[in-house]
C-alpha cells in the first residue's frame, strides 16, 4: 500500500456577523482538477480532521481554536473509538510541543503546530480574492516554515472583516 502524503488546507469563510477559519485533511495533488488547486480533500487516511477557529463582528481576534473530527448528527461507538483513536496521538504531540516550545505565538504557528503532528509537509492557504483573480488558483501551497507568515494573514484579513474599527484605528 503505498503512503499517502499529507497535506492541510485552510480556507477562510464570512456570513453575517460571523467568520470561520476551518482547515482539514488533504492530499497534494498535481493533476489541478476542478475546485482547489493543488490537493484533494478526499482518499486520505485522516480524512474528517479539521481545525477550526471563529470570529464574530466586533472581535479582536480569533476564539475557539480547536481541532477534532467532523461528524454529521450521529456517532456510534465504531465513529466515536475511531475519532479517540485519531486525535489522542495528535493532542500527545502537541501537548509535548507546548512543554517544549511554550505557547504558540499565533494561530498560524498554532496550525503549524498540528501539521507537524499529523506529519504534513505542505498547507495550503485560501488566496484572497484579488490573488484568486491574479492567479486563477483558489489556494496556494506553502511549506510549513513559511506557511505561519501566510495563515497569520488569512487571520489579519478575517479580523479587520469582524472590526474594521480597530484596523482604521491602526492605520
């Protein structure tokens, strides 16, 4: 069977009063189908990981970082042993990584964090809208070093959405 590389994708979502910053589980891909650029979202082994995190309009910053396994209205016990399974060893690596190197600076070292614990090599990060434009590329590949910088500003884009006061201010 042969290995299959792993991958995070994080994408960025506004509707209403709220914005989300969600990442799963992907695997690169080189044939550029339709939809994402660069990975598939699907036939990988930690399919259903995500990371999540939001903020609501008026915030200054971005709250309940988390990461766990998606589910649809119902789990047995068969779903509910396999989400345990594939989240206890993650949540060990970065509870060794927080002893080792404190807490995480931002939510972009925070998501590096975990693509070191599941193994990725890549993320890849949703383009804004003028880069999608530019580039024709929903999302863009990164390597874990420089990925922090590039989720750090996703994060900057969706805080000034929630408060463009605070961001006027700044200015």
């Amino acid at each position: 069977m042969e290995k299959k590389e792993i991958a995070l994708a994080i994408r960025v979502e506004k509707s209403g009063e709220y914005g989300h910053v969600t990442g799963f589980t992907c695997k690169p891909d080189d044939s550029k189908g339709h939809g994402f650029s660069g990975f598939m979202s699907y036939e990988h082994p930690l399919h259903g990981l995500i990371i999540h995190s939001q903020i609501n309009r008026g915030s200054e910053s971005l709250y309940g970082w988390q990461i766990a396994v998606e589910s649809y209205n119902r789990i047995d016990l068969s779903d509910a042993k396999n989400a345990v399974a594939l989240l206890t060893p993650i949540q060990r690596k970065l509870d060794k990584m927080y002893e080792t190197e404190g807490q995480a600076a931002s939510f972009g070292a925070w998501v590096n964090r975990i693509a070191r614990a599941i193994g990725a090599k890549t993320i890849f990060v949703q383009n804004d809208e003028k880069a999608r434009i530019a580039s024709g590329n929903t999302y863009r590949a990164y390597t874990l070093g420089d990925s922090v910088y590039a989720v750090d500003r996703v994060t900057t884009g969706i805080v000034e959405w929630a408060n463009p006061q605070l961001h006027a201010v700044a200015a």
